[in-house]
C-alpha cells in the first residue's frame, strides 16, 4: 500500500541544502592557482563558487583538511582576464575528485566583485568590466552602528537613555500645548482692538500759550484751589490787541518783548493727578490740556474698543480678562455699559469694563490687552491647572535624571 503525502502536511520540511547552505555555488568559468606547503604551484578549474567559498579538483593528495592557503582567482571577462587574491582554508575533501574550500579575510570589495559576477551570471547577463569597476569604486557596505554587538547596557546607560526620552517627551508636550493654545486663542478668544485704563476726572488746562512747569508730581492728592503748575508767556503776547495803536512804539515793543508773564494752574477739586499731558519747559498753546485730575474716590475702569463682528459676545455682566501694560498678573473684570462710537453708526463697539479688583488711578492713559474667554474662561483655567498638574508629575522625573 502507497502512502500519499500531501503538500500541505509537508509545507514545513525544509531540504538540508536550504537549511545549512548559506550562499548559493554556482558552476563558473574559472580558475585558481595557489601554493601547497611543499612550495609547489598547482592551478585547477573551479567546480563551483559562492561568496562563501569554492570547490575544485586537487587532482593529487597534497591538500588536507584544515590547511590554510593563499591563492588566486582568475576570470576571463570579455577577453580581458582579471584575478583576485584571496586566502581560503580546505574545509572537506573528497579523495581527489573534490575540494571543498571556504574564504578567509575577505575584504568588501572582492566580496562586491563576486556578488556582482554571480548575480550577473544568474541573470543571464554579460559581465562587463565598466560595471565591474564601477562596482569596485562605489560603498556597497555600511558601517556597523555603535552598541550593535549586543552587550547589554549598564544601569547608567539606560538612565541616560530614560532622561534623554523624558526630555524629548515633555519638549513634544510643550510643543503641542503651545500650538493648541495659539488655535485656541486665534478661533475661540475674542481680543479687543484698542483698550485703556480711563479714570473720570477734569482736566487742567492753559489759559494762554506759554511754558509749562509742575508743582506736583503724578499720584499727588491736591486740594480744590491749590497751585499745581506754573506757566510763563511773553509779555508782548499777552498784550498783543490790548494796546492800543499809538502805545505800540519802537521803544515800548522793545520793552514788552524782552518781559515775560507768570501765571499759575490750580486745582478745580479736591483730586489726585492722574497724568501730566504736557513736560516741564514746553511750550503749549492757549486751552491745551496740562494736567488730568481725578476725584479722591473715583474709580478707575477700562474702555475698550471691539469690531462689531463680536456683537453676540459683548453683552452687559460677560466676564473678561484684561492685562494692563507694565503689570505681569492678569486681572478680571465684567462689562458694564457698551454702544457705539460716538458720532452714530460706526463698525467698533465702545465698551465700559468694571474690574473686579480696584485699578489705581495712576495707571489712566495706560494700554490694555482685553480678552473674552469661552465659558467665562473655565476651559482656559482647567487647561492651566491640567498643566500645572502634569509638570509637577514630570518634572521630578526629569530633574531625578538629569541629577544623574
């Protein structure tokens, strides 16, 4: 009785030429000429070559097994014939029909030189010498990566891998934080286009042209009728369609032009100077504003301008959050009036933001940055605490590392 094996049984059997045979040999027009240990010079034809090795028959019981020899291999490329050094060591022999031989020392590029003869012999193509020398010219091996050879990696090393991927890891959150948090501040905040602290308050102006000079310094609490200011004009302006035609001599202009005139600005309340729109010793024109008083208890607010496209987020009480310029801390606050610009209908909507913490007056005139956040900025607020959370679990990590 026959037994029929079945191709699906076998599937996994694995002929012993395939399994222990690294390189295919393959039958090539080729010789070697190498030197026995007696000194004698012996040249055979190649029975077969691979990359691995080659086999030949010794024709005489010179060679055994083990022995190591130098030798050369010699082709016959379109009637030019070129050799190749190498040393092999006699690996199997049989009587004297056949030696089996395997290469020692071979360098990369009589390596590069036989692959390309075999794999051109394999293909069926001519073996030109152009190809081969540009073979032999060109890198056809890579360098060995560093800490390939196995060897396991210290305590040292891996902590030294451990920081480093840390340190790649929280760059990356950094990174990716920071990009959301610019989509998030582009598509869901609204920015105001213009903002300033506004302090309500009087204003202290000149009654004539002149120079200017401070009694008091901004932040200054003045009483109502106290002097806050100086000014000095020529006397010839101050008189100038007073005198009448036949005082305006030669003589008297002479006079007149080389006097001056001093006057003094008073306080109109009992108020704190806010700002000084004028320096000392400039000169300002008639009705120019010099100094910005307030009242002693008014409060600062914030006035702000934004497009007319953000209607359906100003509404009175919306919570926004606002930075004066000079201060590090952000501030809260809550809209209280708004409409438009004065003058009628206009694309910008004025809006009056009452802070949640007093503003001091000093800081009238002083640029604002006003943002109204989503939710009252809750999801902006929970992002920083899940921030904050996450570096102070990582942080401690990394520093434990890198003090390694």
């Amino acid at each position: 009785m026959s037994a029929v094996i079945s191709p699906s049984i076998n599937s996994n059997v694995v002929h012993e030429a395939e399994a222990q045979r690294q390189y295919a040999r393959l039958k090539l027009p080729a010789k070697i000429r190498y030197q026995t240990k007696q000194g004698q010079v012996q040249e055979a034809q190649l029975l077969d070559l691979s990359v691995g090795g080659f086999s030949f028959q010794p024709g005489s019981n010179v060679l055994h097994e083990g022995q190591h020899h130098r030798g050369r291999l010699m082709f016959e490329v379109e009637g030019i014939g070129f050799a190749m050094d190498v040393e092999f060591q006699v690996r199997s022999l049989a009587g004297g029909k056949r030696a089996g031989c395997e290469f020692h020392n071979l360098k990369p590029r009589e390596m590069s030189a036989l692959r390309y003869v075999i794999s051109s012999f394999l293909s069926g193509e001519l073996i030109n010498v152009g190809d081969l020398i540009s073979t032999l010219q060109r890198e056809n091996f890579t360098k060995a990566r560093k800490g390939g050879d196995g060897a396991p990696v210290g305590f040292f090393g891996r902590l030294r891998a451990t920081g480093l991927s840390l340190a790649i890891f929280l760059v990356g959150v950094a990174a990716c934080t920071y990009v959301l948090y610019q989509l998030y501040d582009i598509y869901f905040i609204t920015h105001a286009d213009s903002a300033q602290v506004a302090v309500p308050g009087q204003q202290v102006s000149l009654p004539r042209e002149g120079a200017v000079q401070a009694l008091v310094k901004v932040g200054d609490t003045v009483a109502k009728g106290a002097p806050v200011g100086t000014f000095s004009s020529n006397m010839m302006d101050v008189l100038k369609g007073v005198l009448p035609t036949e005082d305006l001599t030669p003589d008297n202009l002479q006079r007149l032009f080389g006097k001056t005139f001093q006057g003094t600005l008073t306080s109109p309340c009992d108020c704190r100077v806010t700002a000084q729109l004028v320096g000392d010793g400039q000169t300002a024109g008639k009705g120019a504003p010099v100094f910005l008083l307030s009242p002693v208890d008014a409060v600062a607010t914030v006035e702000a301008r934004f497009p007319y496209r953000s209607f359906d987020e100003l509404q009175p009480g919306t919570v926004v959050s606002f930075t004066v310029a000079g201060e590090d801390s952000e501030r809260s606050g809550h809209i209280s009036t708004l409409a438009l610009q004065e003058g009628g209908l206009a694309s910008d909507i004025r809006v009056i933001i009452q802070p949640d913490q007093p503003l001091e007056t000093e800081l009238a005139k002083r640029p604002v940055d006003v943002r109204i956040r989503p939710l009252g900025g809750i999801f902006d607020n929970r992002l920083a605490a899940e921030g904050e959370m996450l570096a102070s679990k990582l942080l401690p990590a990394s520093d434990a590392a890198a003090s390694k």
